[in-house]
C-alpha cells in the first residue's frame, strides 16, 4: 500500500457517506496514473497553487482600488480566506477538506483587474458576455500552461463553475464540498469587506443594520463564529433528515442577507466608490479597444486564441489574466507621453 492509498483508506474512515471520497472521483478528461503520495484533490490544489494565474490575484483588487496600506485584501487574500472558512466548515460536517481547498483556491482565477468593475466592461464587450466563474474554468481548462490546462478533476471544475450566485438554483454545485465553498465565499467577503470598508474610513460599526448585528455579532470574528457554526449545525441537520444539501438557519440566513443588502447599496454600488469604478472602466475600455484594433501585439497564445476563437475572445481572455497594476502600466506605455513633446 502507497501513501495515497493509506490517505484514501483514512477518508473511508473519516468522511461522512455523502462526502465525495478522493479514489471515487469521476476522474480527469485526461486520463493520468494516480499520484504514488497525493490523492487527486491533492494534487489538483498544488496544480492551482503553482500556476500563473494564481500568483497574479496578489496583485487582482478585491474591492478597494490602488489601495496602498498592507492591510486591505486582494483577491489572493479573499481567496486564502474562502478557503479557510470552507475547510472549517467541511471539517465540521465530515466532508473531504482536499476537495474543497482546490475549489476555493481556484475559484477566482478568472476575476479581472480592478474588482467587478473590470467583469461589467468585458461583458458588454464580449458578445456572449462575461462572467468570471466561467473564466476560472476557462483558465484551468484552456490556458494556463501555454493552453494545455491544468487538467483538473471534474468535481473540482464542478465547483470552481458553480461557485458564484448566493441563491441561485441554476449553478449548484454536484458536491456539497462544491457547495460549501459557494457560501464561504459569501462569508469571506461580506466580513472582510467590511473589516476593510472600516479601516478605510468609509464605515463604522454601528452603521451596520442593527437587527443583522444582534443575530451574528458586534465583530468580524463573532460573526464569521456564527455563521460558521450554523451551517455546520443545519447541514449535519439537513443530512440526518436524509436531505443532500447544505442549509443555513432561517435567523441566520435573513441576517446574512440584510448585512449583504446594506453592502451592496452603500460600499460596492454606492457613490462612495462611483468615481473609482468610473476610471477603472474607463482604464480597461481603452486597453481592450486598443488591442482589438492592434491584434499583432497580443501574445501568442491569445493571438492563437483569436484565429482558432474569434478576435474578441483572444483579446479578452488576455485583458482578463491581468493585474490592477499591469493594467494600468500597459495604459500608460499606450495613451501616455514619454517625453516632452515641442
């Protein structure tokens, strides 16, 4: 017996039935020889840990533009923290923890630059719009390694398309694994974005909608606690009742939902913001028109991408793998003066 089969052997033992067991997954598009130490969860995580687009989301906004200070998230740092949330989560009800930690770091490899303000402007420019759920896929399928792909199991692929959308029916992930990451990204973010939207002088506490606080907490650890420990409970619930889905309570979820509302309505939609996200459309706008009309000077793969795919599917695959500050500097070497024109 190898390593893998021992850590395969230890699930059997550990996981709960509807947990997805590592040597009972449905496998890879491509066929590959199992990993003599890793099972294949593990190694789809090392896969997404080690490729380009992963690195790249230190340098991706999570809501907050040019933010300086050393504190404030990126989209690697949301991600660090989805996958923390879910694997508690998933410990807590016996699910496969290896599943999980790939879906989440995985999950946003196919946000843009600058925060949802640089998904609304390839959407409109994509004629079959843009949703970066979808480019995650995209990425670890058709890209990444020169375009040969990561070549990922088909639960963690599930997961990673299935991730976005608090409450929508129509993208439920096959595993609960999947589904568990869904809302911890939901948890992940509506805490650290307020934890940042007070540290960057744009909140307070007691702003907060009072009855959402009474129910999760007066802190950013309170809350994450109880919304943790809640989903842990109704889930474990849930699949006692022979029910295969993972479940909030009703107080908690209304909570969850009117602290989400309030978000939305006075930091990501609100005119706090409205001048930033206008510059960063503005950005990407002008560095996607200017490359839709210079198709030479994409790279070579996305310039493959556009002759097999179509031009605008080869210049947004490539405005969509870059960074806040990429962005920015490829804008500047463009529309930008280099020297004192007389």
């Amino acid at each position: 017996m190898n390593i893998r089969e021992r850590i395969e052997k230890n699930e059997n033992l550990t996981l709960i039935p509807e947990a997805i067991h590592s040597n009972k997954s449905s496998g890879r598009l491509l066929y590959e020889e199992p990993d003599n130490i890793r099972t294949c969860f593990m190694v789809d995580r090392d896969r997404i840990i080690h490729c380009k687009s992963f690195r790249r989301l230190k340098h991706k906004t999570q809501v907050y533009i040019r933010t300086f200070g050393d504190h404030y998230r990126t989209r690697l740092t949301h991600t660090l923290e989805v996958a923390q949330i879910a694997r508690t989560i998933g410990a807590g009800i016996g699910l496969n923890e290896m599943l999980i930690e790939a879906i989440a770091l995985g999950h946003d490899l196919g946000h843009v630059a600058f925060a949802h303000n640089g998904e609304e402007v390839l959407d409109s420019f994509l004629d079959s719009g843009f949703r970066h759920n979808e480019q995650s896929v995209r990425i670890v399928e058709n890209l990444e390694r020169n375009g040969k792909g990561l070549n990922l199991t088909k639960e963690v692929i599930d997961g990673i398309l299935n991730h976005s959308g608090l409450g929508n029916k129509d993208n439920t992930s096959k595993t609960l694994e999947g589904r568990i990451v869904k809302y911890s990204d939901k948890i992940a973010y509506l805490n650290h974005d307020i934890d940042d939207s007070i540290r960057a002088g744009l909140l307070r506490e007691e702003y907060l909608p009072k009855e959402a606080i009474s129910v999760l907490g007066n802190s950013h650890s309170q809350r994450i606690q109880v919304l943790v420990t809640d989903m842990i409970n109704e889930t474990q619930k849930n699949l006692k009742n022979g029910i295969y889905d993972i479940k909030q309570s009703d107080e908690v979820k209304e909570a969850m939902i009117e602290l989400r509302k309030y978000m939305f309505s006075n930091i990501y939609l609100g005119n706090v913001l409205k001048e930033e996200r206008e510059k960063a459309k503005f950005i990407l706008t002008h560095v996607i028109e200017y490359y839709y009309k210079h198709s030479e000077e994409l790279p070579e793969l996305y310039q493959r991408i556009a002759s097999e795919e179509g031009l605008k599917r080869g210049v947004a695959d490539y405005i969509a793998g870059m960074t806040d500050d990429y962005c920015l500097s490829t804008f500047n070497k463009i529309y930008v003066p280099k020297f004192v024109i007389y």
